[in-house]
C-alpha cells in the first residue's frame, strides 16, 4: 500500500509529469532531494559510509540545480550528523568527512568556477526576480492549493477522520514521533515554506515548479506516520471508520482527481486553482506559443541568410529560451536574465539592446504598444512575421521586427563590468525634450 500510495502522489501527478517533460531543473532538483532522505533515514540508523556518501554527493548536486535547496538541505545535514556523533561517537571523525567533503566539493567547485567565468556565484534570477514581500497572502494561499491538489492534504485528512474513532491517542503521539524521527526534514521544510511565500509566485514558477521537488520527501513523511499508527510495514491503511472499504475509496478517488487534474492542466490551465501565474493558460495553448517561437526562429535564419549580411544577427527577446536553442550561434539579447549588468542599466526597453539589434520580437497588446517595445515608430522597422494566438485567456499577437541599420553598442563582457557605451534616450525622453 504505500508503494501504490507512493505512486499515487508522485507518479501520477500532472505536476510531475509536466514538469518531466518540460524539462528545467526541478525534476533533477526532486530526485537528489528523495535520495538523499532515503540516504538519510539509513544514516540516522546505521554507520553507512555509502550511504553517507550518496547522502553527500545529492546534497552537493541538489545546491547546483537550485541554491534554496541548501534551507531544506542543510538542516537535514546537520540531523543526520548529529545522529552520527550521538550514535557512533567512535566513527565520527570518519562520519564528518564523509558527510562533508564530497557535498562541499561539489558546491565550491561550481561556485569558484562562477565568480571566475561570470565574476558572479549568483545566478541573474536572483537580481531580475527579487522577493516579493507583497505578495505572501497569495502565496500561501498557492501553496495551500497545491497541498490540496496533490493529495496530500486530502489524505492525510481523510486518514485523521477515518482512524479518530480507532486511533485517537495514537494520532498526537504518532505525529511527534514521526516529527522527531525526522526533525531535520520537518526544520527543513518549515524553513523553505517560510522562504517560498515570497518566492513561489515569481515569473516561470507556475505549475508548482517552486514547491514540486520537495513533493516526493512530503509523500514519503506521510506514508511513515500511516505505517506508524498502523505499525506494520505492509499495510499502511487499517479499516477504521470506513472498515475495509476506506482503502479502495482512496484510490479511487485519487485516480479520479489526477485524471481530472490531467485533463485540466492540458485543456484549461497549466496552473489550475485560483492563484498563481497563467490561471487561463492550457498546455495546449503553451504549446503553441513555444511552437510558434521555434516557427519565428526559422524564419529569422532564413530572413538573415537571404539578407547576405556577415556575421551573425543579434536578437532582441522576451522569451530568451527557444531562440538561443535554435539559433545557438547568434547574439540573444534581452531585458531580462540574459543581459543583466550591475553596471549598466537593463529595463524592458533599454534602446541600447533595441537598437542595437538585428532582430525584435515583440508580443503585443501584453507587453504595451508597439511602439513603447520598440522604442521607435514600427513603419521604422521592416516586419518579418506576425502571428496572432490566444495566449493566457487574450488574443496576442507574436512579431518579429528587422532593423536594417543597427546601431553599435555593447554590454560588458562579465556581470559586474563596466559600461561600454553610453545609452541612447527612450523615445519619451526625447518626446519630453521636444517639448
């Protein structure tokens, strides 16, 4: 049964699966965080040195794919070692660096290699997304959401109502057990909820990319305070209030609310419920919002081969991840991640970037006028391709502009460099001038 539970949570979720197959880090990130507590429920019971280095090494490759995962991370560190010393006060010289070093190797190698490559260990989403103190009612109020959704929740409520007439003493005691036996997991968690209700709500977090790889480690606490009450490590559910028919009522329904939310995420919204970003979005629609970038970028290749110009185009983006995919050996720039400065000023419409550009894309009425993206009048421009799809619940139109005389201007070369060239004014600062 907690195998089947197991699956029914994790393998089945929509969520996952949308994220498997959309790719980014979160996938990778969930993996090293449920073996590395797999690990770690062998570390806090055994002198493993295998186990102790498997525990290691994820922790290390969970900070590469995503920075916060050292406020989940470290705490269950510091649990298990702790363990280790309590346990094995002979071993634990041995313990220390087993558990340490190849984590820490992993972690400052990368960072060295960035503060030398990028003169920067932080990733530019740190700068362009920053927290969002404003929003935290939202955010808890997704987090809840996706506590619900993934069956979490509803399990464990349903379980609380099913065995309170049986197990009623045993449910408190059970649940501070269940605590205590893995307190660095719960700190851990406590810790990044805290984090995430200014984090999860932030642009390309949809779909519970922030909270998903966390999911797993949630599913299994859960199956261990059910083994608990139970005390069997075969049968998770017991009949209680329900009898025999409890169990089977749980699958049922949690096949019924996956398949639901299966059928939702691809033909309503990538992000079902009431918060968080692109409630009117399909995966349908996205679909064909990243097939019509792909579209854009052959017809920009083809654009900039018959136009015989030398070298190759810079682009100026907003969705800085199909084009450079694409087109790998030209110029991306953006208002965004990709173009970040310290030094040098970086907005929606910084004219140097436009300017300077071979190519705009635009998206249209989302990001304001033509003119205000462009900083320019669009009869300026020479319009390579226009395509209109329903994108987020609006009509939107997608299109790519040709400047011909582009003209020169540069970033620095790292992040914290200095300003090369001095930036052109934005249309309505010249407007303002005039008058």
């Amino acid at each position: 049964q907690g195998k089947i539970l197991f699956g029914l949570i994790v393998w089945c979720s929509p969520f996952v699966i949308f994220w498997t197959a959309g790719g980014l880090e979160t996938i990778y990130l969930s993996s090293f965080i449920t073996i590395a507590f797999a690990a770690a429920v062998k570390c806090l019971k055994h002198h493993s040195t295998k186990h102790q280095w498997i525990f290691s090494i994820c922790l290390g490759l969970a900070f590469l794919t995503r920075y916060d995962s050292c406020l989940v991370t470290l705490p269950i560190w510091f649990h298990v070692t702790f363990k280790q010393y309590l346990y094995f006060p002979k071993q634990f010289r041995h313990s220390l660096a087993t558990l340490l070093l190849p984590g820490l190797f992993i972690a400052c190698s990368w960072l060295v290699f960035s503060f030398n490559y990028y003169h920067d260990v932080f990733p530019t989403s740190v700068y362009h997304k920053p927290l969002q103190w404003d929003t935290q009612r939202g955010a808890v109020g997704y987090m809840i959401q996706f506590g619900l959704f993934c069956g979490v929740l509803p399990i464990l409520g349903w379980f609380v109502v099913d065995q309170f007439s049986r197990n009623k003493s045993k449910l408190l005691s059970t649940a501070i057990t269940t605590t205590k036996q893995h307190l660095g997991v719960f700190i851990g968690l406590s810790i990044f909820g805290c984090y995430a209700s200014v984090t999860c709500l932030a642009h390309m977090m949809f779909s519970n990319r922030m909270l998903l790889p966390y999911l797993p480690a949630t599913a299994l606490l859960l199956i261990d305070f059910l083994m608990r009450i139970n005390h069997t490590s075969t049968t998770v559910w017991r009949g209680g209030r329900f009898g025999s028919k409890s169990w089977p009522i749980v699958v049922v329904l949690a096949i019924a609310v996956q398949t639901t939310l299966f059928y939702y995420i691809d033909q309503v919204s990538i992000n079902p419920g009431r918060y968080g970003e692109y409630t009117n979005l399909s995966r349908q629609s996205y679909i064909t919002f990243m097939q019509t970038l792909d579209d854009q970028a052959a017809t920009i290749s083809q654009h900039w081969r018959n136009s015989e110009k030398s070298g190759q185009p810079q682009i100026h983006v907003y969705a800085a991840g199909i084009l450079p995919y694409k087109l790998p050996q030209a110029k991306i720039v953006d208002w965004g991640l990709v173009s970040y400065r310290k030094n040098v000023h970086v907005d929606m419409v910084q004219t140097g970037l436009l300017y300077s550009s071979d190519y705009i894309i635009t998206l249209s009425p989302r990001h304001h006028r033509l003119r205000y993206q462009l900083q320019q009048e669009p009869d300026a421009l020479i319009v390579v391709d226009e395509t209109t799809i329903n994108f987020d619940g609006k009509s939107e139109t997608l299109s790519v502009y040709f400047n011909p005389t582009p003209i020169a201007y540069r970033l620095p070369n790292y992040v914290d460099g200095e300003a090369r060239d001095r930036i052109p004014p934005k249309i309505n600062e010249q407007d303002n001038a005039n008058h």
